[in-house]
C-alpha cells in the first residue's frame, strides 16, 4: 500500500482543515463568556445538558495521542494495543463512580478549589497548579510538536519550514480558543471533534468489516498473518518483549494508565460543568460510554490497518505507528478510490486535525484557570471579576506561547516519553491527593503537599533512567543507554511512593493537626460525599 496520498486528497484536506478552523473560531467568537463573568468562563454555568457534557467530556479525554498513539501500537503490537485501549476507558470509569460526584462537590472552577476546600491556602493552590503545569505540558509539547509532522504526511511536504509554520498556526489557534471561548467555546469544539472522530472512523470500521465479511475472526486472523510474527500477533507481552520483566513492565504501564488518564487535570475540569450530582452522573455514563465505542472503533481500524498494508509498511511509516490510523483509513477505501471515498477520507484527516486543536485547547484552558484562580487571584482578598478574566485569558497565552516556541524546538525528536510522563504525574501525584483529599478525614496540609510534591519528583527522577529515554532502538536516544530503571514507565514504583508520602506526611504532621484535620474534614463531608449543598468560596 502506497502510504502517499492523491493530490485530490490533499486538496480536500487543506480545505477541510480551513474551514474547520474558521467554524471553530467563529463558534468561539459567538459563545465566549463577558469580561466579566467568572462563571460563564470557568464552567460554562453548567448549562450543558448531560449528553453534550458527556460528549464534551469524552472529547477532551480522546486526545490525538489516544487516537494516533493507541491507534498505532494496536497495529503494531496487536493484543497489547487493546488492552491498552481498554485501560483508558477502564480510567474513564473509575473517575465516573469513585471522585466524579466528590469533586463537582467539593470544587467550584479548578482542582485547587477541590483540594483546597477542606485546607485554604496558597501553598495548597501554588502546589496544585505546578503539578497541573507538571502533568499537562508534557502532553501538550507532544501533540502541538507532532502536527507539523502530521499535517506535512497528509499534505506531502516535508520542509522543516512548513512544519514550523504549522505548528505556530495552530499553535495560535488553540491559544485563542481557550482565551476566547473560555470552558462553553471549547466544549462546543470538542463535541463537534468527537461527533466527527466517531462518524468518520465508523464509516472506516463498517468498510473494514466489509472487507472481511463482517467476521471480526476473519480481521484478527488477517492481521496476525500480515504481522510477520504469526499467533504472537495476538498474544499478551508482544509490546514488552525488549524488557527484563515483561510481565511487571505491562501491569506497570496499564496500572499507570487506569490511575492516571482519568485524573488528569482537563479532564476533572469538567466535573464543574454540570449543574447537579445527577447531571454528573448522566454525563459520565455518557462519557464512559462513548469512550467505549471509540475502544472498539479504533481496535477494528488499528487491526485493519495491520490486515490491509501490513505490519512492516506500518512501521516503515514511522516506527511508532503514529500514520497507523490514516494508513488504515485510506486503505479501507481501496484501490479505486471515488469522489465520495475521497470526501470520506478527507473528513477522517479533518477529525484528526481537529482533535489536536481540541485537546490542546482544552489542555491550555486548564492550565490558565489554574495560573489564574489558584495562583494570582488567592493573593487577593477580593479580586475583582473582571481582572481574573483578564488574568485569565493571559494565562492561556502565557502558557500557550512557551509551549509553541518549545515545540518548533523539539519537533524532530521523539517525545513518546513525554506522554508517559503526563500519565505517570497522574497516577503518582494527582491520584493519591485526590483520593486522600475527598475520603481520608485525618488528611492534613503537609500529607497533601508531601503527596503532589513527593509524587512527581519521584515521577521526574524515575523516568529519566526508563527504557523508553534510552537503552533500546525505540527510545528516544537508541544510540545512548543510561537505563537505571528497566521499565518503560515509573508508576510500580512512584505510585507507591506517591501514596506513602501523603501517609508519611500526615504521621509526621502529629495527632493534634490530624485531629484538626479530621474536625475540619466532618464539617464540609456532607457537602463533599453527598452535595447536601454546593458551597461558593
């Protein structure tokens, strides 16, 4: 399969990605919130009904890292690619029946506000957003530093100029997204981008199902036989057959997944949306069950990708599978493409496109509420609305614009590790917190600020010695092997160490301040584990 693309798809392409680009603008334009008010900018009023939410909500969690990632080691590794797959919905749903309703609950616009309910402070708020900045930038860097690469495999060129204007352009556009649309602007974005992430790449999975006369077996038996490696196609351990313990280093990464795709702060963000705990509850199981039907989309592309151009083409292409769910999607057409075939095509690269707008946006969105209302606005009594706006709005550049320039920088590298980062912060730091925080009454400040600090260094020192950064020919220097740590991702170890700081942290504090702690924590439970009431700080 010739993984180059026809000029008419090209065409189409960059026609797509324009007008999508100015309809989301615009929807921006039109929904963003006044100078000033607070309310409309962080949570929208919770006007969303609990479908949209939900869509929203699935769509800032399906990053294009999921899509292009996962899409790619599904058809690289097969097996291992599905579980993955699986894991992030398991993450979706843990979220949906453990911390959703506790931290709508117990927050008001950010997870500062959550975490900070029952121990006010700025030292609380201050650790808060590092760990949000800590946890999100990474993901960032990596989807904002690939759509240069993306959009130059899509629309065949290859200057390292175009790359770095692609990604300055949109780089912008996701910057005034969250600054003008604020959290109704982006939800409307990210539900136009799941509604065509998921008709698109179900159009591919019911022409994929065609072609092997809708027998998923049939699917699965292809793809093993045009792996290269036969049954261990479908087998576990494919993905960790480089490690020292394969076994220890797949329950490390999927652990790190469940706990840490779901906390992540874009995604907890919009818990404060909804309007009511039942709203949450139905938004959720819209969300969860949305994530779902995209798992078993992405599987049935991923495997068909792997059926129809086979697996060395795959990784000719690029060696991590990041075209992988392209590839599949053109090769689900044909050989003799139509007008319409193309069309289609054309609206699975515009979805793409989309999402990296959309996620990044929303990442960025998260990151400025947190600079703004944990940071600057806590070293005010009484700020005014309108100054936090713009504060607000300020932010988005503020850390939108390091995060382009760090891009253009970095482009040419590769930052899987990156993505592991994000996740392990999330599961290491963030997990731990949130689940002391909302359920343990002797929790105190120090066991809070032990856990977000203690967690990610150990995260930040761990991961620098994986075999993901070096020691084999997929990381990020092959060439180079200072592995002190033989897994590809931290969280057997910095999970852990992240739950044990937090208890570390509260013993050291002494029983006076954990009884302290626990008077403070009876005071606000109703309003945290069963919403008697929605305080206002």
């Amino acid at each position: 399969m010739n993984p180059e693309f026809s000029g008419n798809a090209q065409a189409m392409a960059l026609v797509g990605f324009t007008a999508v680009a100015t309809v989301t603008l615009l929807l921006c334009v039109m929904t963003g919130p006044d100078r000033d008010d607070l309310d409309q900018f962080y949570t929208g009023y919770g006007s969303l009904s609990p479908l949209r939410n939900g869509l929203a909500i699935a769509g800032d969690y399906i990053s294009a890292a999921t899509v292009l990632g996962t899409g790619g080691i599904i058809a690289l590794f097969g097996y291992d690619g599905v579980v993955l797959a699986l894991s992030t919905a398991l993450s979706l749903m843990l979220l949906m029946f453990l911390l959703a309703e506790p931290l709508r609950n117990a927050g008001r616009f950010t997870m500062g506000d959550a975490l900070a309910r029952r121990m006010p402070g700025r030292s609380v708020r201050i650790a808060t957003c590092l760990v949000t900045l800590a946890a999100l930038l990474p993901l960032m860097l990596v989807q904002l530093a690939g759509v240069g690469q993306l959009m130059g495999f899509i629309l065949g060129f290859s200057g390292e100029s175009m790359q770095t204007g692609c990604i300055i352009g949109v780089g912008a556009l996701m910057i005034s997204y969250a600054a003008i649309g604020g959290m109704k602007g982006t939800a409307l974005i990210q539900i136009l981008k799941i509604v065509m992430l998921l008709g698109s790449g179900g159009i591919v999975a019911v022409l994929i199902l065609n072609r092997f006369d809708w027998d998923p077996g049939a699917l699965f038996d292809a793809a093993a036989a045009n792996s290269g490696i036969g049954p261990q196609f479908l087998a576990s351990g494919l993905q960790f057959t480089g490690a020292g313990a394969p076994e220890l280093d797949m329950i490390s990464g999927e652990l790190t997944v469940v706990l840490g795709g779901g906390v992540l702060p874009h995604i907890t963000m919009r818990m404060y949306t909804a309007s009511s705990a039942r709203q949450v509850r139905r938004s959720m199981s819209w969300a969860v069950s949305i994530v779902a039907l995209f798992v078993v989309l992405i599987t049935v592309v991923g495997f068909g990708a792997t059926a129809l151009i086979g697996r060395a083409a795959i990784a000719e292409a690029d060696p991590r599978g990041n075209t992988a769910y392209l590839l599949g999607s053109q090769a689900a057409f044909g050989a003799e493409v139509t007008t319409a075939e193309t069309f289609l095509f054309t609206t699975v690269t515009t979805a793409i496109f989309l999402t990296v707008l959309a996620s990044v946006a929303g990442m960025i969105l998260a990151c400025a509420n947190s600079l703004a209302h944990d940071v600057f606005a806590a070293r005010v009594q009484e700020m005014s609305p309108r100054r936090e706006m713009t504060l607000a709005r300020l932010s988005a550049f503020a850390v939108g614009v390091p995060t382009i320039a760090l891009a253009t920088l970095v482009q040419h590298y590769s930052l899987h590790p990156l993505v592991t980062l994000s996740f392990c912060i999330g599961a290491s730091a963030i997990a731990p917190a949130l689940v002391y925080g909302l359920f343990w009454r002797r929790y105190t400040r120090t066991g809070l600020l032990s856990t977000l600090i203690g967690g990610t260094l150990a995260v930040l020192l761990l991961m620098p010695g994986t075999t993901l950064v070096s020691g084999t020919p997929v990381s990020a220097f092959p060439d180079a092997d200072f592995t002190y740590y033989p897994f590809t991702t931290t969280g057997l170890l910095s999970i852990p160490i992240g739950f044990a700081c937090g208890w570390l942290g509260t013993l050291v504090s002494g029983r006076t301040k954990a009884e302290e702690q626990r008077r403070q924590y009876e005071a606000v439970e109703a309003w945290i584990l069963a919403g008697a009431a929605r305080r206002r700080n």
